[in-house]
C-alpha cells in the first residue's frame, strides 16, 4: 500500500519499540531489568475500578457528547480550580483518548505546511513527529543541562519567527523531570506577551508527580493575559495509574477546543463512556493513592539518584517531578568495552548496557538530547537496586578512552 508522506516523516515512538524489543528478549525467557516504562508500576485504584463497573451497569455504554461528559468537565474544572485557582468554563474544556491524543488534535486543529512549533529538548519523543505529521516544522532548542534543561527566556525569543505558532511546555518534564518555577514561567510570559501570534502548549501529564516545593505553578495561572492563547494539557494516566484506560484532557480558549471537538467529532466520536465514569472518581475520590504512590516514587527517586551518582562515569540531577532520572553518560564515550568495542554514542552504550547486564533504558538520542539516557523509576524497588548495581559494574568494566 502506498502511504501517505506524512507517514514517511514520522518514526514509530522510540519508547514504544524500546518496550516492543523488552517484551521480545523476555519472550525469549531472557531476565531483563527493565527501565523503560513510562507508565506506574501500582494498579489502577479499586475505587475507580468499581466506578467503571458501575457505570457498566447503569448502562453507560453508549456515546457521550464529543468533548466528554459534563460530570467529567467538571470535575476537571474542579481539579483546575482547587489546585490553581482557574475558573475554566465547561465549554472550554475537552476530553480526549489519552492526553496524547487532545495534543495530537490540537496540533492537528492549528499547524499547516511551514507552521513552526518550538519544541525544548530535552522533548518528549511524541512532540516532533507529531508536528511533522501534521506538516508542521518542529523548532528544537535544546537546553543545556547547566540551566537546569530549561528553556531560558533568551533562548525562546531568538527561536521565534513569524511562522511561530506554538511552544510546547513540558512541566514537570519527561525525560528530564525538570519543572519551571513561577518566577521562570513569569520571564517566559513576558516575552510571549511580546509576541501575540505564539500559542502555548503546556503539558502538564506530571503535574502531581511532583516533589516540591508545593504548589506546581501553572502558566495560565502566572500571567492571565495569555489565556486565550495557553492550552493546559492533562489526564489521569500517570497520576492514577490509569495508562490503558485513555483518559486526558485540555483546558485552553473555546474557539481552539472546538476546533480540536470537530476533529475528534470526525475521528474518534468521544472518548470511552466507561474509562470517562472511572475518570470521575479518580478526580473526585479519596486521593490517598496518589499521596501514597508519589511518597513511593520520591524514595526510589532519592536511591537512583544517589546510586547514579555513586557510579563511576555517570551523574544526574534529581527530578522535581515525574518518574524518571535523566544521566549524563559523556564521560564514558569514547571507552572500550571487555569485549573491546569502542562506545562512540549514548546508543552504543545502551545496547552494552543491554547486551550485558540484560538493563533495559532509553538513549537521550532518542530525546534530542545524546549523551544521555533516561531511567524509570516506575518499576520496584528490587528491580532498580539491581539494575543500578548492574550498571555500575558495566562501567566499572570499561577501559576509559579519550575523555571528552
Ligand atoms: N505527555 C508526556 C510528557 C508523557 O510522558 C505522556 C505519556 N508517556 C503523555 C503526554 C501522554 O499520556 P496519555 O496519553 O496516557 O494521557
């Protein structure tokens, strides 16, 4: 079949076929410590569980309307309320399969041939492909790891031209786990409100993965004058262990949502009645799961940290929030193996790392940003501890080369 080029320009997402060759060397009945999962490693909350089966049998089987069911907009709207003091009106509120998908549809709904869309990197892999699936120019600036991965507000002014369309936001980030503080989205604002033709794209997927200082700072609520330019993206995957469940959100100007509603109206219909009723009772029950797991997430942050850090060659900052550790391996490029291969990139060592220690992670390459590799924590206690012991030992066993 011939396809189209949009499909040409994209790659499948690198984290997705890290877990598909995970999942194959396991078929293989190899043991392989796996550091590659973007989702938590806790079960979905019974509470919610049983608000899905309910809704089952109440017989909410059916279509709901194109941008969610009001008690889910408004329980989002609540969340939005409560946590930053946002008065967002239903109608600018809409709901998606997964926060992917409403960031799919708004770029979709905005970007044409030649839109540039600025994206930080380190990025989240989906961001680029999905502004070139849409015809779109994604605009990387890539972030130095001295300024904590963050974009500065010198560096989004010499990155926007008059194609700007957008700057995606990632905050608390994947792979860094960077978040930007108020006084950091204040210095960016004063440079967007300069420049009235860029939208915002602020993902917030980690939002309550967060290790402090309380309370995560939200663009729309640091400068109100770009609220019919900002689109807040969410959902209750990460923060609900909720990941097959497809659930996401955004909050931004109502002509955007609607234009993102006429879209899922032609694709997707609406997101699914039963996982929307489990939404619900995510948002508004009891929320001693989400206390409990980010106290387990910080724990194991506060031990990879330290482990990595303890490993010759390696180093990481600790994440403000989410469940990944972002390393700096350029200290060992450039080193031999036992096997006496030279490892040039983050890549090469990741498939040592893999080939022997059977640990299994993810290339910053595959982030925009080499010379790095992303660890999740998402994943037990045990298996991290001899993960890390493992790479420690794989570079221990290597022979340095020319140092950077
Ligand atoms: N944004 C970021 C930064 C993510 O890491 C993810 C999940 N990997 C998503 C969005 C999408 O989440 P979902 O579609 O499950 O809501």
């Amino acid at each position: 079949m011939q396809t189209a080029q949009r499909v040409s320009r994209i790659k499948p997402s690198p984290s997705t076929a890290a877990a598909q060759r995970v999942r194959e060397l396991k078929a293989t009945g190899a043991r392989i410590l796996d550091l590659t999962v973007g989702e938590p490693d806790f079960d979905t909350p019974d509470h919610v569980k049983l608000a899905a089966i309910d809704a089952i049998v109440r017989g909410e089987t059916k279509y709901t309307p194109v941008n969610g069911t009001p008690q889910l907009r408004e329980a989002i709207a609540a969340k939005l309320r409560q946590r930053h003091g946002l008065e967002i009106p239903l109608e600018s509120i809409t709901v998606g399969g997964g926060a992917k998908q409403v960031i799919y549809l708004a770029l979709a709904a905005t970007v044409d041939t030649g839109t540039e869309v600025i994206v930080p990197a380190p990025y989240w892999v989906s961001y680029p492909d999905m502004v070139l699936a849409n015809d779109g120019t994604p605009v990387v600036v890539e972030c130095a790891a001295e300024n904590g991965f963050k974009l500065t507000p010198g560096q989004l002014r010499s990155a926007i031209t008059p194609a700007t369309r957008w700057l995606i936001l990632n905050t608390p980030s994947n792979p860094a786990g960077v978040a930007y503080t108020a006084a950091e989205l204040r210095a960016l604002a004063d440079v967007l409100l300069d420049h009235p033709q860029v939208a915002v794209l602020t993902d917030e997927i980690y939002d309550e993965i967060f290790y402090g200082p309380e309370p995560m700072p939200t663009l729309l609520a640091v400068e109100p004058r770009l609220a019919d330019r900002v689109l807040l993206t969410n959902g209750v995957s990460k923060t609900y262990a909720m990941t097959g469940w497809r659930i996401g959100y955004g909050a931004g100007p109502a002509d955007l949502v609607a234009a993102i509603d006429k879209l899922q109206s032609q694709s997707s219909s609406c997101p699914s009645s039963v996982s929307q009723a489990a939404a619900v009772a995510a948002l508004t029950g009891d929320q001693t799961f989400v206390r409990e797991s980010v106290a387990a997430y910080r724990g194991r942050r506060d031990r990879v940290v330290k482990l990595v850090n303890d490993t010759p060659g390696l180093r990481c900052q600790a994440p403000h929030g989410g469940f990944y550790v972002f390393v700096d391996c350029r200290d060992l490029l450039g080193a031999t193996t036992p096997a006496g291969a030279v490892l040039a990139t983050d890549e090469d060592f990741l498939a040592y790392l893999l080939e022997t220690q059977q640990v299994a992670a993810i290339h910053g390459t595959a982030y925009g940003t080499p010379g790095y590799f992303r660890i999740s924590f998402a994943t037990s206690a045990d298996v991290l501890e001899e993960a890390c012991d493992r790479i420690r030992r794989a570079c221990e066993a290597l022979a340095p080369g020319e140092r950077r």
